[in-house]
C-alpha cells in the first residue's frame, strides 16, 4: 500500500536518491538497518533527551518580557504533511501586534551539521508555515557536539520545493517507470541498495570515466546518475575536514 504522507524523511530521501523514495512509496521492503545507520539513531536519541531538557534558544525578544515556550515531541499534520519535531520553540508577542514565530529543534546524532540534516529541518519548516500559518524562518540543529547550529531554512527553498511538487504528484499516482538512481555515499548505507546493486556496480564504472574533472553536477547514464565528488563512507559533505558520515535517511 502507498504511503501518501509527505514527510521531512521522504523530502530527504529523495535528495539522497529518488529511486529511494519511489521505492519506500511503493511500499518495497529493504534490508534491515545498516549498523552506522542504527548507531546514529541511538546517538540522535540520547543528544535529544539531553539537551530538551536545557533548551533555552537566544532569542531578543525574550528579554523584552515576551513569553517563550518549548512543546517537545510536536507534530504536525497538515493535509498529507506530516513533521514530527524534537521541539518546537513558540515566541509569544503579547500585546506587540505581531504574528506569531516558531522554530524547529533537531537534534541528531553527529558531531558537525551535515547537509542533509539541513534539508530535513527545511522539509520540516515548511509543513509547520504550512499548518500554523506563521513563518518559520530559520530552525535550529543540536549536534552531539553540545552545538547549535541556526539555519536559514529559506535559503534552502530553490532545493526542496522542486522535490515536493514531485513527491505530491507521486503520492497521488506512481509513475509507471523507475526514477533515477543517485550514486553518491549514502548508497553505501541505503536500506535499498541491493535492489540497484547490479546496475549501479555497473553504471558507476562508466559514469566515472565520462565525468568531467571540473563539473560536479550530476551526469546522467542510462537512467542512472553519478553525484561527484564521491566521498568516503566516514566523511562529510562539509566544508570541514572533521571525519562524520552523513546522517541518516529513511
């Protein structure tokens, strides 16, 4: 059965690959949890009950005697999105005439923001404009290394808004045809990787040799494309060279 919910982890799946969302909507089963991916999610949930519990986001309107409120463990539903939140931060403007602000908190399980981390928290910000009609200009990502990162989730727009006008289309009707495959690091943790497994082995040989040094947008090759540059399974897509794999999708 398809799912029909669109979700930040769909949104993100999708970014990494969108043969992997195509077939986490058809309803495919994949292999069990790869082990980075499992001790990621246990790190993601002891950072969480960590630091709800010392949440107090730097906000200028606090000292102004303005009201500041953290709802743990939200969700939020509107038509067939769906976001679920480590907090979400309400600003109060009493008597000020001014709407409402919110802000998203996720808490994950890495040392340092990856990007994929920052298209979650994007996805997420949207469904929360969406549902509560009031804007949701940045969000906040809690890191294992007891740092926040604040980020300006519009900026991140011209990214995920293309995806989820794909994602709305598909939750109404698959298409007929698989999508692309991604090949990039995260196939290496993929719950769906055996099923690309033979093509990709394959298509990442021949990609590799067509790419151009200097071009790193994606290449297509018979229904497959090839992300460059290829990274490590223990290394970033960050500017730094701290080692941190990206974090997880679905």
């Amino acid at each position: 059965m398809v799912t029909k919910l669109i979700t930040p982890e769909l949104v993100t799946a999708y970014w990494f690959c969108p043969r992997k969302a195509f077939l986490f909507l058809r309803g495919d089963d994949g292999e069990p949890v790869h082990e980075y991916i499992s001790v990621i999610s246990q790190r993601a949930e002891r950072n969480r009950q960590a630091r709800l519990a010392t949440i107090n986001p730097s906000c200028p309107r606090v000292d102004r005697g303005e009201r500041t409120d953290v709802i743990a463990g939200a969700i939020v539903k509107v038509s067939n999105f769906e976001a679920r939140f480590d907090a979400l931060v309400r600003e109060n403007h009493d008597g000020s005439g001014a709407r409402k602000r919110v802000e998203p908190y996720l808490a994950v399980g890495t040392g340092v923001t990856t990007r994929d981390q920052r298209i979650r928290l994007a996805a997420a910000g949207q469904v929360i404009a969406k549902g509560l009609r009031c804007p949701v200009p940045t969000g906040v990502i809690l890191n294992t290394a007891g740092k926040r990162a604040r980020v300006k989730l519009a900026a991140l727009s011209s990214t995920i808004d293309p995806i989820i006008k794909i994602l709305e289309r598909w939750t109404d009707s698959l298409p007929s045809e698989l999508p692309p495959i991604v090949i990039n690091s995260h196939c290496q943790v993929c719950s769906y990787k055996q099923s690309c497994a033979p093509g990709r082995k394959r298509r990442q040989s021949k990609s590799a040799r067509s790419h151009d040094a200097q071009n790193h947008e994606p290449i297509a090759t018979e229904g497959y494309f090839h992300r460059q540059p290829i990274v490590l399974p223990l290394q970033t897509e960050e500017k730094s060279k701290k080692a941190d794999a990206p974090a997880i999708g679905i």
